[in-house]
C-alpha cells in the first residue's frame, strides 16, 4: 500500500461500532456462512446497515475463510466509504485487518513499506491493539528478510504487549500471533521454543471469551483445531509419537466441514503417512465448498495439490493428475477472477472519484482548483498503477517457486502414470511389420471384441504405433519433423492425419509435439544448468530461443530463465516455501 492510501484509509471505526449496536437483536455465527450471507443480504436490503458495515462484516468472513485477496477488497471498500471517515481511530484498526491480509498474502514488502506511516498513526491515537502489534509486522518482515532471530524476538514482543491490552478485539489477535510464530518456529525445527509457545496459547485459552471478542470472525472452535493440529506436528517432529497421536485425536473430535482449512494438519498426515485422512479431509472440503458455492475460494488450490500428493503416495498416478490438472483449472478461473475484480474495483473507485470531483466543482466554481484536483487525481492513478504492477511482480517472484516444484511434480507424476500404464497392457501389442491387412473372418476382429469396427481398430492400432515412436524414439526432438514425414512413414491418409490426434490425444498435432518438447525443455534447464537456452532448444527441436521463450511462458506461466533459477534452488530453500502459511 503507497503513502497516499495509507493516508486515504486513516478515517474510520467509531461509527461500526455504534452502527454494530443495531445488530444487538440479530445474533449470527460466522461458521454459519449460509445463514450470514442470508441475514447480511437482508440487512442490505431493508437499509438496516449501511454499506460500510456490510463491507466490514463481508471483509472478516472472507478473511476467516482464506479468501484474503476478497477480504483486503472489502476492508477498502469500507475505509473509502464516506461515513466513515471522520474516524482516525477506526481507520486505523480497519488499516490494521488490512495489512494482516498482506501479512496472510505475504506481501511484506508492502507491509514494510506502510509500516513507519502506520506506526506514527497509531502511536498518536495511543491504540494499544496497533501499538501492540507493531513488533509482530517488524517481526515478519525481518524474519523474510534473513535476521530471523530480530523476527522472533519481535513476535514475542508483541504477544507479551497484547496479553496487557483490554481491548475486546485483542484475543484474536494474540491467538492470531501465536499461530504464526508456533509455525515459524516449527519450520525452523526449534521444537522446545514451539513446544513453550503452545503453552502459553492454551494457557490463553483457557479464559473466558465473549462473542464480540470476535474481530477476525474465528470462532473458539476454529482456533482450538488450529492448537491441536499444532501440538501434534511439534510433539511427532521431536520424538513423542504418542503424545502426537493424542492430540491428533482431539483434532478429529473437533475436525466438520464448517472448520474450513486442514493444512495445519497436512505435515503430521504425510509424516505419519495418513494419505487416506488426506483424502477424506480433502473430498469434505469440497463437497461443503460446492453445497456452499464457493468454490472460487482461494485455498481451493490448496486443497486439490494435498489430494494429488496423497493419491501419488498411494500409487494412484491417475488420480493425481487428474487433481493436478484441476488445480491448475481452480488456479486459473482465480486469476481470471481476481482481476475481473480488480478491474471492477478500479471502476468503482473512479466512479466513486468522478462523483465527488463533480460535486467540487459546483460547490467552487474555480477552475484553477479543478484542474488541480484533476491532475491530482491522474497522478493518483498513475501512482496506484504503478505501485500495483510492482506488487504484482513481487507476488509473482514469491509464487515461482511453489509454481516450478508444482511443474516438476506433474512431470514426475505424469512419467509414473505412463510406466504404470505400460506396466498393465496387455500383450496385444501393434503388428510393426509394414502393410497390414483386414482379416477375412470379420467375427475374428479384435476391434469387433471391444465394440469397434474393424477399420477403427486398425485406426487406432495405426496412431498407438505412430505416438509409440514419436515417444520412444524421441522423432519430436528433430526439428526437421512434419507432417509429411509421418504421412509418408505411417501410410496414414491425408485427410485423416489431424482428426486422429484430435480423437486419440485431444489436441492438434503441433501442440502435441510443442508439449512433448516443452517438457523435455522443463527437464533439462533443471538438469543440465551449464546449458544454455539456444542449445536446449536446439536439443528439444524447437527453431529458435524466441519460440522457445513464447511456448515455455504460455504453458507454464514463467520463462525458461525464471524456472531455471528457481529449479536450481537448494532443496531447503524449496521446503521453507512449502511451509508457508496461506
């Protein structure tokens, strides 16, 4: 967030709460999603709150559920409104929920850059729950700059401020902090300091808590699942397999569908080898995701990798991809979607701007001062644009690396399905001898057997010899490869050729062989680093480093330099990425 937004979004909380005093009567639970979006749906419409408080109630759920990219635009939404911004004290806590969402979507370096401008803010209202929470956002933005020792130091810090604060708002937050630093430390393997931690949180616990303590709309449930989950992957990680199993336990008591997000668990399941708790924690997922229809919900992605890590652990290779390729297709509609909202937003906005800049004008008919405030408002733009294309580029470096070991696992996995396949043929295996003819006894046919008609079974043991060789004997690394060459080789009619790759692969016969050699590209920018580009697409039989470059970027979302870089990273540097929290 720029300076400018950080001064737009200190105005606002006085008024939620005493607008929230209206709600007295109208009790809800925000586990329930169904009956809240109802109850909010109807509020909106009877005008019994107004849009700064639907956007705030909105802005917790979306945030409880994962779905921070929805929550951090909601919170705008309400800092931007109008009644609400002759509040600096309520803008402020509002700023806060806003950059824990860049903390959930580890955008730090937006954190650090609004931070000393948040601090001076908060200082002078003397909040204590923004006072407090201060050296926790130090904390993490040291701790993912190197000095992770300053990062813990400053996260306990924190916690030990909160625990002093009276605010009604500060239980969330300490469980909020806890959570994190409990995570940190076990990525670290510092088992005793995670082990002490998790204490202190149960000691917190224990105390009574009221409804409207509930500032990050995380109900007692949804923070006792995340302790216990916690507590089982410390305990195994250092030894107490028993102890482990215990708590792994209390998990499960506590573990329903409306208890959205299971990766607190994912290390103790795969450590433990739970992949069949894997997929059962994976299908509730969904299926409350889809009876909820929100399957857009951005730990949806998360949900399908974990599935197809566990059906690759058990040996079901078809499976796993298929949960690939359906993370990739969740991935996809995201992006697509998140930037249509995007898109949306900037409208609104400018809407929202023109309005106002409008009304200025007949309030002050001085057209120095319009023209001012209008190139004020085109550098505006021009700063926001810029400040989010370089936000953008940073999440994109942040998600190279998750993107390239999710490459390389497809790849793995996909190699492993094909020699399970092989591995189960039968033995009726493609004469190779040339010039094969119907038999005369049509009732003797193995296409009849399988429900083909002869001339589709010699179809199709036709194309199973042709890709055999295009595979085997690697013909899509030469360059010189064509159509011609395959028509001639394989007597395959003219007029058939690009209808058979259409049936029995299901894309056209370019992209089949560009995939093959992109894939053979994949492996060896990873295997073979003192390669350059424009010899390994020499070696995969792709004409230039220009193609090379245009293919590599639209099948997989990064350059080859870019995937090299990752993929050649140290193996520990990839398990900390994997570690991270969503």
């Amino acid at each position: 967030m720029t300076i400018i937004a950080m001064i737009i979004a200190f105005m606002a909380f006085y008024s939620v709460r005493s607008t929230a005093s209206n709600m007295k009567s109208k009790s809800y639970s925000t586990s329930d999603y169904r009956s809240l979006t109802k109850l909010l749906n109807d509020l909106n419409l009877d005008n019994k709150l107004p849009p700064h408080q639907i956007n705030l109630i909105k802005g917790d759920i979306s945030f409880s559920r994962g779905n921070y990219f929805e929550a951090q635009k909601y919170y705008k939404r309400s800092i931007n409104d109008k009644a609400i911004r002759d509040s600096l004290n309520l803008l402020l806590q509002l700023e806060f929920k806003l950059m824990l969402c860049f903390d959930r979507m580890e955008d730090f370096s937006l954190i650090a850059h609004s931070l000393d401008e948040f601090s001076a803010t908060a200082h002078r209202l003397a909040n204590p729950e923004c006072l407090a929470a201060i050296p926790y956002l130090k904390g993490k933005v040291a701790y993912y700059s190197g000095e992770k020792e300053k990062g813990f130091k400053l996260m306990k810090q924190s916690i030990e401020r909160m625990k002093k604060t009276d605010e009604s708002m500060s239980y969330d937050y300490l469980m909020y902090f806890y959570n994190n630093l409990v995570k940190l430390l076990q990525r670290n393997r510092m088992g005793n300091e995670a082990l002490a931690t998790l204490k202190e949180m149960k000691n917190i616990m224990r105390k009574p808590r009221q409804q409207s303590s509930m500032s990050l709309a995380f109900s007692d449930d949804t923070w006792m699942k995340e302790f216990y989950g916690l507590y089982a992957i410390t305990l195994q990680r250092m030894g107490y397999t028993e102890e482990a199993t215990v708590y792994y336990n209390k998990f499960l008591s506590l573990t329903h569908v409306q208890i959205y997000d299971y990766s607190c668990i994912e290390s103790y399941l795969f450590e433990k080898k739970l992949y069949d708790d894997v997929i059962r924690f994976g299908q509730l997922r969904l299926n409350y995701l889809s009876s909820m229809n929100d399957t857009l919900n951005s730990s949806i992605g998360g949900v399908y990798r974990l599935l197809a890590k566990a059906y690759a652990q058990k040996g079901m290779y078809e499976e796993a991809l298929r949960c690939f390729e359906l993370m990739d297709e969740a991935s996809e509609e995201q992006k697509r979607m998140g930037e249509l909202s995007a898109m949306d937003e900037l409208s609104a906005n400018y809407s929202t701007y023109i309005d106002e800049l409008e009304k200025q004008r007949k309030e002050h008919d001085n057209r120095m001062l319009n023209l001012f405030i209008i190139s004020g408002f085109i550098a505006l733009m021009i700063v926001l644009s810029i400040s989010r294309t370089i936000r953008h580029n940073r999440i994109i470096k942040q998600k190279n690396r998750l993107l390239v070991k999710t490459i390389n696992e497809l790849r793995e996995t996909k190699e492993k399905a094909k020699r399970q396949k092989e591995e189960q043929k039968n033995d009726d295996i493609l004469d190779d001898t040339a010039g094969e003819n119907y038999p005369e006894n049509p009732s003797l046919s193995p296409g009849n057997a399988n429900g083909e008609t002869i001339a589709e079974y010699y179809e199709r043991r036709m194309f199973e010899r042709m890709n055999r060789d295009i595979i085997e004997k690697k013909l899509y690394l030469d360059p010189a490869l064509s159509r011609t060459m395959l028509l001639d080789k394989y007597n395959i009619p003219r007029n058939n050729f690009s209808s058979l790759f259409q049936k029995y692969v299901g894309t056209s016969y370019s992209k089949y062989i560009n995939n093959l050699r992109l894939e053979q590209a994949a492996k060896m920018l990873k295997e073979q680093p003192n390669y350059t580009i424009e010899s390994i697409a020499n070696d995969c039989g792709i004409a230039s480093v220009a193609t090379l470059y245009r293919l590599f970027s639209k099948k997989y979302g990064m350059t080859p330099t870019e995937y090299r870089q990752v993929a050649l990273l140290p193996e520990d540097s990839e398990e900390d990425n994997d570690d991270t929290e969503n």
